[in-house]
C-alpha cells in the first residue's frame, strides 16, 4: 500500500539500521484514517472471512477495521500470558515475540472458534512468523479453515512469510520491507 510505505518512509523513526518505529502511527498511537483503509485493502483481499483472528494488542485495531468492511464479522482475539489458566475449556499455543525476545502462551476459549469458521488472521507485524504460527495453529485446533494472513508490515528480510506459505497459506502484506542500508527502510 503505497500510502503506508510513504508514510513509512517519511515519518517512522529508524534506529542502528536494524528497527524500525512506527508506534506514533500504527502500534502505540493510531492514525485512524489509515487503518481504515489498511482494513479496507484487506477486506478486499479476503472477502470470504467470517470471523477474524488476531492477538492481543497490536493487531486488534486492524481486525476491528477489517472486520468493518466485511460487514462487522466477529473478531477474536487470543490473550497472551495466560500460562496461569488451567482451563480445559480454550485452545493454546506458544508464541515468540521477535521484537519483545519474550515467549507467551496464548489461548482462545473453544467457545468462540469451531469448524464452521472461516477465519483470517490479522497482525501489525510478520517477522519470524511465530505470531502467525501460533494464531494458525490456534485455528486449526478449532478445525477452522483459514482462508488467509494478513499483516501490516512484513520484515521481509526475515523468512516468516516463508515458514506460513510452507503451511500452504495465502499471506497478505501492505508493506514488505526487504532492508535497511544507511538507516533507510527499502521496500519490495
């Protein structure tokens, strides 16, 4: 999406060449105007979704606006650190966070995702695909087909896209950054 790369490009904040911050526009402060239309671009993607998956915090605002332009479908989202539950009653799975170096155990109460969903899952980031991998294989517990993955920005340079494609699903990114030289963020 080439207003997201724009604004990338003009306003994130990039340190040591290797982060890249955005938090004033998409993970801490939200430019409103833009996640409605990032949600919009994935709708139009994946327009036989029936529910969304995302995880807490960051992926939440870009389901809500997702979930919108498909005519408000139900958004669901996994809670991280929920190593203390010792319900029967939820899917789980262990996700690593790249940019935090912390694993999380997140869960999804089995009430709320089941065979008959076709389930996209959302996030604000993709690098090492663990995020994804987890919420997938939240969704496959449930026995729900995922019809795709959408995330905001992709670290291409990473290989995560490749371990979800390996899975044989479709991943959708609104900004691929491929490097960064000269602490300039270049994108595919």
């Amino acid at each position: 999406m080439e207003r997201l790369i724009n604004k990338i490009r003009e306003e994130a904040y990039v340190i040591d060449n290797r982060i890249v911050k955005v938090d004033h526009f998409i993970n801490h402060m939200l430019d409103t105007e833009l996640v409605f239309e990032i949600g919009k671009e994935f709708s139009k993607e994946f327009p036989d979704a029936t529910k969304i998956l995302t995880i807490e915090a960051s992926g939440i605002a870009f389901a809500v606006a997702t979930a919108f332009h498909l005519n408000n479908i139900p958004i669901v989202f996994a809670r991280k650190n929920a190593s203390l539950i010792t319900d029967d009653n939820v899917f789980s799975s262990k996700v690593y966070s790249f940019t935090k170096q912390v694993e999380s155990n997140v869960i999804v109460s089995k009430d709320f995702l089941s065979p008959k969903d076709k389930v996209l899952i959302i996030d604000d980031f993709l690098a090492m695909g663990s995020a994804l991998e987890g919420l997938t294989s939240i969704a496959e517990q449930a026995g729900a087909e995922i019809v795709g993955c959408c995330v905001v920005i992709e670290k291409g340079f990473l290989k995560g896209r490749e371990k979800v494609e390996n899975k044989g699903l479709r991943v959708y990114s609104s900004a691929n950054l491929i490097d960064i030289k000269n602490n300039i963020p270049i994108f595919r």
